[in-house]
C-alpha cells in the first residue's frame, strides 16, 4: 500500500519534528524567455524558503549567478529587501539586478511572491526584464536606469517542492489564467483539483502508480502525467521521506526545465528514487529538454507552451 494515501497520521516524535523543521517549506524555480542585450536568453529564478531562511538565486546560464537573502534569519535585524547591485561580466556589460521584497506578499509558506515586490534587470537605461507589479516604485527609485521595457518575459517552466501528508497545493497560469492546483491521496486514489474543482480522479492508485490522461483547464487541454512509484516503494520498505511524487501538468511544447541548484539540488540528493515520467512527457514533446544548458532556446519561440512540474514530499 501506498503510505502517503493510506496510513493513518502517527503523533510525530521529537527525532522527526526535528527533521521536519530542517527541510524547506517551499522550493520553487522558474524559466523564463527573455532578451538581455538583444539576446535570446533563459532567465532562472530559485525561490526557497525554510523556518529560518529566505533565499533567491537569480540565473543566466554563462551570463551571472546571483543569491540574494531575503530574510538570513529570523532572529536578524539586517535583511536586504530592496537594492540594486551591478552584473559584472565581460560579455554583458552594465548590466544592473533591481529587487524589493520590503512588501511582498506571500501565499502560506510559498516562497514566491505573489503581490507587492519587483525584480528588474536593466542595461544602458532600458529595462530587459520585469517581473512583479510595482513598475511605479521602480521608476521612482532608478529613474536613469529603468525606462520602456524592451520585451515581456515569456514564462516557459516552473518546477515547486510541496511538502505535507495527504494535500499538495501549487499555483500555474495556463494561456494568461492563475489557477489554485491541487493533488489529494486518499483512500487509495489520486484526485486532481483546479480551483476547488475536481478534474481527475485515478482509482487503484496502488496499481496505477503512472499514467497520463488529458485534463481541460478553461477549454485549454492540459496532458496531465503522473508518478508515484516511490511512494510505493518507501510504503514496502517502510522508509519515511525517503521518496516523492511526481505530477506534471503540460501544454503545448513546454518541456523546459532548469537545471537544479542550491536548497532544490541538497533536498534532492535526500531522495534514492528516480522518475521516467519527465522522459515521458519529453517524449510526447516536439522539442522537449530537460536542462537550460544553454543561453538560446533551439527549437525557437514557444509563448503557448508551458510546463508545471511537481515534486510532491511526504510529512508524516
């Protein structure tokens, strides 16, 4: 049987309270396309948080890497919140990193944004890249350094951690819409939920550990993958949080997944089980890739194609 949707919820001991309060609360990373300097590139965001951190490591793969500490600790006055910083790098000259988190909103324990923060990349006074929804305040603190953006950053991938026992919530936007997306494992079945809605249902999970079935989101088709043979192996060998389920949910040709790095690469490194359900999906696409090796993405645009991947942690 399969732990995580079947066993019965056990009063934690002290050894695995204290395990617990060790790993992130949330990990999430996102690919964008945009320009830097007139140049097709792939942008990476790593956001992580933990009970006494709050870190994200921005990307441009053989461009910069760049961490900044949103909150070192809880128990510190010095954070840094908001500032600029220049990008050195000989290719990409003048290139400068703009942020403010001072009133960032957050979902639960998510550790990205929702409202209320910008993070800007400018270069000779033109704005390459925005995300967030305080331009406003951006122009104001950098007015030299921030004019017209030159292209919208085009989001391709996004790969979260989720960590509980039997509800696994994240957030998408599928063609312009943001939807609540939620995985429940329950009574020996996997129920997918879009905005509180049942969408899917796959009974005899035990015996239908993988599969693939199409799903609609708002009339959108969305392939919907899934894999949780680990959990079945961690239920007969009796480990604990020694395995993870693995849910994408796909439109068009949005395979694109970043490279792992920093809070993400450690937490992986715990886990002694693989997954061919991301081989699959790249399989069903045309121009699938599974890392951001390089700057140029070779299969050319692809603004309707989108990929959400879930790794889906057990907390008993």
């Amino acid at each position: 049987m399969i732990g995580a949707c079947f066993s019965q919820p056990n009063t934690p001991s002290s050894s695995s309270s204290s395990k617990n309060s060790q790993v992130p609360q949330n990990v999430v990373t996102c690919i964008y396309q945009t320009q830097l300097c007139n140049s097709p590139t792939y942008l990476t965001l790593s956001w992580s948080r933990t009970l006494f951190s709050h870190s994200l490591t921005i990307q441009a793969t053989d461009i910069f890497s760049i961490t900044i500490c949103l909150n070192p600790s809880t128990f510190s006055l010095f954070r840094t919140q908001h500032g600029s910083k220049s990008i050195q790098n000989q290719q990409f000259k003048k290139l400068k990193l703009h942020w403010n988190f001072t009133r960032a909103e957050f979902i639960q324990n998510s550790a990205e944004p929702e409202s209320c923060f910008y993070l800007a990349i400018s270069h000779n006074g033109k704005l390459q890249f925005f995300l967030g929804d305080l331009l406003q305040d951006l122009t104001r603190r950098h007015p030299t350094s921030t004019t017209k953006l030159v292209a919208g950053p085009v989001l391709l991938s996004r790969r979260e951690h989720v960590f509980g026992s039997r509800s696994y919530v994240s957030r998408a936007v599928f063609m312009g819409s943001k939807h609540e997306i939620e995985i429940e494992c329950n009574g020996g079945a996997l129920r997918v939920k879009v905005d509180g809605q049942t969408h899917l249902v796959v009974k005899r999970l035990a015996w239908k550990f993988r599969g693939y079935e199409k799903i609609f989101i708002d009339g959108i088709e969305v392939e919907f993958y899934w894999d949780v043979l680990s959990w079945v192996n961690d239920s007969n060998t009796n480990s604990i949080n020694n395995g993870h389920g693995v849910f994408v949910f796909q439109v068009g040709d949005g395979a694109v997944w970043p490279e792992m790095v920093g809070a993400e690469k450690r937490l992986m490194r715990k886990s002694v089980s693989g997954s061919s359900v991301l081989q699959w999906a790249e399989e069903n696409s045309d121009c699938g890739r599974t890392s951001s090796s390089s700057s140029t993405r070779s299969c050319g645009s692809n603004a309707g194609g989108f990929s959400l991947l879930l790794y889906a942690w057990t907390i008993n």
